[in-house]
C-alpha cells in the first residue's frame, strides 16, 4: 500500500494530527463529534477543528487530516460527526508499526 510521504510528513509535524487518529483509530467505525474528540485528546476545540479542516492562517487547511483523505466529514440531521475513513486506518496502522520499529533503538 502506498502512502503519500506529505501525509507521514503532515502527521508527524502536529502531535495533536497524531492523537486525533489514534483517538477516531481505537473507536473505528464509529463517527464522533468535534467537543468529543477535544475532550478525548486533551485540546480546545478551536485547535481540533483545525486539525481537522484548517483554520485561518494558524493551521494549513492542505495539511488537515479531512484535506488528507484520513477522516472523513458525515452530516447527520444538521450534525457534524467526524471518522476516520479506509485510507486513514491504513495509515495509523502504519504509523504504528513505523513507530515500534523505531522504538526499539530507543
């Protein structure tokens, strides 16, 4: 499977880019919404929302996870529910194997 190297750069530049997709990772399939990944993740929801989409010149909207293809946006009854798509679980799985290959010369 290939993975955009911009996608790996992307990820490893935000460290909440990184928690938000292991967080929408652990609960796969399901959707959840903006305040609850905030929560979940420890962050505000302004910066979440960044994140996810982009915001103003603060965070790069080509560089947003949904921008990406890693999560995707569902509208439900007027509701914004945010998941991570089929790309994205490829590519936390990725993340993951990448990470304890390295961890192992730490």
């Amino acid at each position: 499977m290939f993975v955009d190297p911009f996608v790996i750069r992307s990820i490893n530049r935000s460290e909440l880019r990184k928690r938000i997709l292991l967080y929408l990772a652990e609960i796969y399939p399901s959707p959840t919404y903006l305040s609850e990944i905030a929560r979940i993740v420890k962050s505000d929801p302004s910066n979440v929302k960044g994140a996810l989409i982009g915001l103003g010149n603060r965070y790069n909207g080509s560089s947003s996870l949904v921008s990406l293809g890693l999560v995707e946006v569902v509208n439900d009854n007027g509701f914004k529910y945010y998941r991570l798509t089929d790309y994205g679980k490829k590519v936390v799985q990725l993340l993951k194997s990448y990470n304890s290959y390295y961890n192992r010369f730490m």
